[in-house]
C-alpha cells in the first residue's frame, strides 16, 4: 500500500513523533494507521515525542580514548533533572555513546542517532526513545567531537562527576606515558580556566580590536590623559590575553609557572618537542537557556490536582 503525505500527516498529529518515523511506522505497518500507532508506541517515539519540547539542560559529559591515545571521543547528553543524571542507567547510556563515537565516522548527532547501538540490532536513536519512555525525562545528544592523530597522543580529564569534560592532542613524537600525565595536567587547566585560545598567535584580531575599544573607552571613562591610554590600553590587553590564552596562564598546581614553561619541562626532560595542536572543552548546560522552577509551588500545584 502506498503511504501518502495525509497519512504521514494524520500519524504525526495523533503520536507527535517525527515524520520519518511516523512513515517507517506505516510502511511496517502497511498503511494501517492503529498498528502504526503502536508501532510507534512500542518504539517509545509517541511518548518521546511529547516529552521533546522540555528543556534538557542537565546531564553529562563523557569521554573515552583508544588504548594507544590516537583516537579520543567527548559527547555531551542531556537531562531534563541532575536526579536522572545521577541515574546508573543514563551514565551506561552516556558512556555507551560516547565509545560508539569513538568507533564511528559519523559527523554530525543526525548520523550517529542511526548508527548501530553497540552489539544490538536498534540504532542510537531508538534506544535514546526507549530511555526516554521509560525513564520519563526528555534527553538529547546535544554534541560529540572526535580527536585522532598519527604522531602524538591524546589525553582528557573529566569534572566533577560529568560536569565538565576535556580532551588535549599533544603533537610530538614521544610514545611515553609522562606525555599523558603532562596531557591530563593541561586538560585540568583547561577545565578550570576555560582559556579562549592555546596561545596569542592564535587569537582573532577582531576580538583583539574589540577588547582594545572596550578597554580605551574604559581609561577615557576613567579620566586618563588622551596622551598614555594608548600605551596604557596595551598594557591591560597584554594582561587579559595572558589570561585567555592557555600557554600563558599560570599553572593550576603550581602557580610559580605557566602552562607554556610547563610544557618546556618536559620537552627537556623528554628530549622532544610538544605542540599543543588542539583542545576542546564540554561543559554540561552551556549556553542552554534553563527554565527557573519554583520547586515548593510545583509540589504545591500537584497537591491540588
């Protein structure tokens, strides 16, 4: 039987699921729109569906790296509730994610939401509606990088349970685990002090033109001389960006230096070079709008219903 675009259309008004799902639904179950309503049902899509216009802005960070450190995953995934972040059964699901990452070529949370979901024959997708369904909260894969590389070797540090998540590629042609430690170290800098750039070659001249207009007007507001802001505004630039720029940050565990002098440590002690080629930093609900609940008139509400 034919699925037209009414039918397609009548399922998705009756289940809120999506439109692709709604026509594999009728496909399978050819053309008889009840059975495509269970179909969708027994597949947790209707129940997820509705549940999908929550805000999921909790959740956690994973990462997961190859045993020889050239290849390394972070995913971020959501919750509606830290409660079900802290569920046993959404961590597995975090940290099965984020190792079929790891494994994958996909390139975007669209392909990974139709790879295979580990040894099963259900996708990425289809276990998620199933979590959702069950466990009762809307959840999402917001995001996922992939690092790889050939002469070097990945390291990560995780946050606070989940909260915040670092990956680090070292470039250098060390196979040493001192590499590693000195990698972790770097992305526990990272997750403190969330720096904008590895260093100041890297930095966007026009986020250096539009901190260097802030920073004048701020020394003119102040009432300095026309005649030193210039030189003055220079000073403070040179400040800020020490402060955004990883390799000129002191270190966390040993202020004394900078990550860049720390880096020099080891490129002595190990007798090679190490170039911090790329760093990416996940933290959980970042730049989400969260909804504000008034927890008392939401228990409240419920007593009066």
């Amino acid at each position: 039987m034919a699925i037209t675009a009414a039918m397609v259309k009548e399922l998705r008004e009756k289940t809120g699921a999506g439109m692709m799902d709604c026509k594999k639904a009728l496909e399978e179950a050819g053309g008889d729109l009840n059975r495509a309503v269970d179909i969708l049902r027994e597949k947790g899509l209707a129940k997820a569906a509705k549940k999908s216009d929550r805000i999921a802005a909790e959740g956690l960070v994973s990462i997961a790296i190859s045993n020889d450190n050239k290849v390394a995953a972070i995913t971020e995934i959501n919750s509606e509730t830290d409660f079900v972040a802290k569920n046993d059964e959404f961590k597995s699901f975090v940290q099965d994610v984020t190792q079929i990452v790891l494994n994958s070529q996909a390139q975007d949370v669209e392909q990974l939401l139709e790879e295979k979901y580990l040894d099963t024959d259900s996708t990425v997708k289809e276990v998620l509606n199933s979590k959702i369904a069950t466990i009762g909260e809307n959840m999402n894969i917001r995001r996922f990088e992939k690092f790889e590389i050939n002469d070097g070797q990945v390291a990560g540090y995780v946050h606070g349970g989940g909260k915040i998540g670092v990956l680090v590629k070292l470039e250098t042609s060390s196979e040493s685990q001192e590499v590693i430690s000195l990698g972790k170290d770097i992305a526990m800098q990272v997750a403190a002090m969330n720096p904008k750039y590895i260093s100041q070659k890297d930095v966007d001249q026009e986020y250096i033109a539009h901190e260097k207009e802030i920073l004048m007007q701020q020394a003119l507001n102040e009432g300095k001389p026309a005649d030193i802001v210039e030189k003055m505004v220079m000073g403070r630039l040179n400040k800020q960006l020490k402060e955004v720029c990883l390799l000129d940050q002191s270190f966390v565990k040993n202020p004394d230096i900078t990550v860049g002098q720390l880096v020099k440590e080891y490129e002595n002690k190990l007798g090679v070079s190490i170039n911090i080629s790329d760093v990416v930093r996940f933290e959980v609900g970042e730049g989400i709008e969260k909804k504000e609940e008034n927890f008392a008139e939401e228990v409240a509400k419920q007593l009066k219903n």
